[in-house]
C-alpha cells in the first residue's frame, strides 16, 4: 500500500501536466492574434516558452511514469495532493504570464495576469484551510512556513514594470520554493506513514527527522554534542548540518557516528579549504555516496585534496555538489543536445583531476 505523500506525489505531477496544458492553451491564443505576432519580441517569448514546455511536460510525464504503480492511496494524501496542485498549476501558469508579459505589453496577458493573482490565492486558501484539518503533527510547522512564504509572494500582477528583471527573478526563486514546500509536505505524509516518533531525536537538537527516521537535519553544535544518542535514537543514514562549522573540522572528523552515514550534507556552513582537508583525515567517511558541499569557500585546492583522497577515505563516493564556491564544479555539465534531451559534458577541470588521479566516479553523477 502506498504512503500518504507517494499518494500527494501522484497528485502532485499531475499537477505539473495541467499547468502546462493551460500554458499551451494561452500560448495558441496568442499565435492567432495578428497583433501579438505583429510584435517581434513577443513571437520570441512564445517561442522560448513553447520549448520550455516540451521540456518540462516531458519531465513530468516521466515523473507520473514512475508512480503510475503505486498502490491504494490514502484519503488524506490524496486530498492534500488535490489543493497543492491547483495551488502549484496556478502559479506556474502566472510564471509562464509574467515571462510573457515582460516581453510585450499586450493587453490580454495583462488581463491574464490579473486573473491568475486572484486564481492562486483563492488555490493557497483552499490549501491553507486543508493543511490545518490535517493529522499529521508535522503538518502543522509546513503550513506555518509555507504561510509566511505566501505572505511575501512577488505580484504577478504587476509584472509590466521597469524593474521587471529583478521582478521576473523573484518569481521563479518563489516557484522554486514553492515547489520544495510543497514536496516537503509529501514528505512529513509519509513519515508519518512509517509510524516513526521523532520526538527524541528532536529533544536532542534536532530541527528535522524525515522518512522512517533515517533523515536528519541538525546544527552542527547540536550534532557535535549529541551524535552518540542522536544515532542511538533512529536509523540515520542521511545528515544534513546547519550553522557554521567554525573552525570545528577537526572535531566533526572524529565523530566515530558518521561511519554508517551514505549522505552527508555541508553545504552553508561557511567550510574552507582547510576545513575540508580536516576532514578528509577521518577513518569514518567510507560509506559516504552523496556529499553536499555547496555554497562554501572551497577552492582548486580543496578540490584537489578531495580528489587525491578519494579512494583512501570515500570509496563509495558517487557524487559531490561543488556549486557556488570559490571555485567551479570540476563536475560533468549537462547541455541540451535538443528540445527536450540533455548529455553529459565533461569540463575541463574534471579532465585534469582524472589526468593526476586517475578515475572519479563522483565527477560523472550523471551516467
């Protein structure tokens, strides 16, 4: 039987596919105007657009694909998934307006625009009202986060502006962190499928336990202090730490409890080059797959002593997330080789890494 989030899930992708259909319709709409196509920048927009949608409607036909098997749904995941994603369809058709309308004043995307405000807070109230009927304990502090978001949500609106750019940018971060929120609900559905208490991980520091308790997210001052227990209380193998790691690589290093650890996540904790060769002494990383490092001060040599001790100290390491540092992703990159396919590229940083120390497995995630 399939869990309350697989059910919002399901829902969920669906949700994508309706968005994306009412896109198109807006878009065919537009081509038989004359005075839309009479204007250059607008074709252009529906033309981008239109392939954006090929790629995204592609995207989320898989993502149904996979959950086509699952089995009978909860009655609360699916009624949940329901007022998300008429939530999440609404928006996505104002992102597709707001770009549009940022290329060509046109009278029927400013009516568009306007009509698509109205249509998404009436969808987060509907939502809103759902999630405080849930029975999902961690339900509650989701809806709290996702109230406050809403409550700075950009104007789609008023999309015909003069700082339009910055405008438009603020629309697709709040998309994204939509998105995530709305997938984090699914998520606390189906912890709470598993019939996991969190409680006494959360009694020691702890600011998030997910799935069947194998999920954690901490601060690293919590997770110095309370490791031993910490792992005592739930089957973690996923850590996420928050905060600063200040100065503290050598200690983390040493915390024996990260020897059945396989994701393990640093990233914004402000970790430099020689916070992570600290690190990279420990006995205790050999079951690390996954390892988060975005968002720090990591430079060429960093990456270089990460790279040389690969084999000694992450064997099992399969991929590394190196963007937003001081240095750039040696990673694979992967670029369209049409409308809606992507492959792999290697970079040439990564060359030069396989070159000195022979083959990387975490700098190809992608095959």
């Amino acid at each position: 039987m399939s869990s309350s989030g697989q059910a919002f899930l399901a829902a969920y992708a669906h949700a994508k596919v309706t968005a994306l259909a009412a896109t198109y319709s807006l878009l065919d709409r537009l081509k038989t105007d004359p005075s839309a196509m009479a204007n250059k920048q607008l074709a252009h927009a529906v033309e981008f657009a239109s392939k954006a949608i090929t790629i995204e409607k592609k995207i989320a036909d898989e993502a149904r694909a996979k959950l086509a098997s699952v089995g009978p749904k909860s009655a609360e995941g699916t009624k949940l998934g329901q007022f998300a994603h008429a939530l999440y369809a609404a928006w996505s058709r104002a992102e597709r307006v707001a770009y549009l309308r940022g290329s060509a004043d046109h009278p029927m995307l400013a009516g568009a625009a306007s009509s698509l405000a109205v249509e998404t807070q009436m969808a987060y109230a509907d939502l809103d009202a759902e999630l405080a009927k849930s029975t999902v304990p961690a339900i509650a502090k989701r809806r709290e986060r996702l109230r406050k978001w809403i409550g700075v949500a950009p104007p789609i609106e008023a999309t015909k502006s003069p700082s339009y750019d910055t405008l438009f940018a603020h629309i697709a971060d709040w998309n994204q962190t939509l998105d995530q929120t709305l997938s984090g609900i699914a998520k606390d559905l189906d912890a709470d499928a598993t019939g996991h208490d969190p409680r006494p991980a959360m009694n020691l520091g702890a600011r998030d336990v997910k799935g069947n308790g194998d999920e954690l997210t901490i601060d690293v001052t919590d997770f110095l202090a309370n490791a031993p227990a910490l792992l005592a209380s739930a089957p973690i193998t996923r850590l996420h730490l928050r905060g600063s790691l200040d100065g503290r690589a050598d200690a983390l290093a040493g915390v024996a409890e990260l020897g059945r650890i396989t994701v393990l996540d640093l990233g914004k904790l402000k970790l430099t080059d020689d916070d992570l060769i600290a690190l990279l002494k420990s006995p205790y990383l050999r079951q690390v797959r996954t390892l988060d490092l975005t968002e720090n001060q990591i430079t060429e040599r960093g990456i270089d002593a990460l790279a040389a001790a690969t084999a000694g100290v992450l064997p099992a390491l399969e991929s590394v997330g190196l963007q937003l540092n001081k240095a750039h992703d040696p990673s694979d990159q992967l670029q369209f080789v049409d409308e809606t396919t992507q492959a792999p590229v290697k970079t040439d940083a990564g060359k030069a890494l396989e070159a000195k120390y022979g083959p990387l497995r975490w700098l190809h995630p992608h095959d």
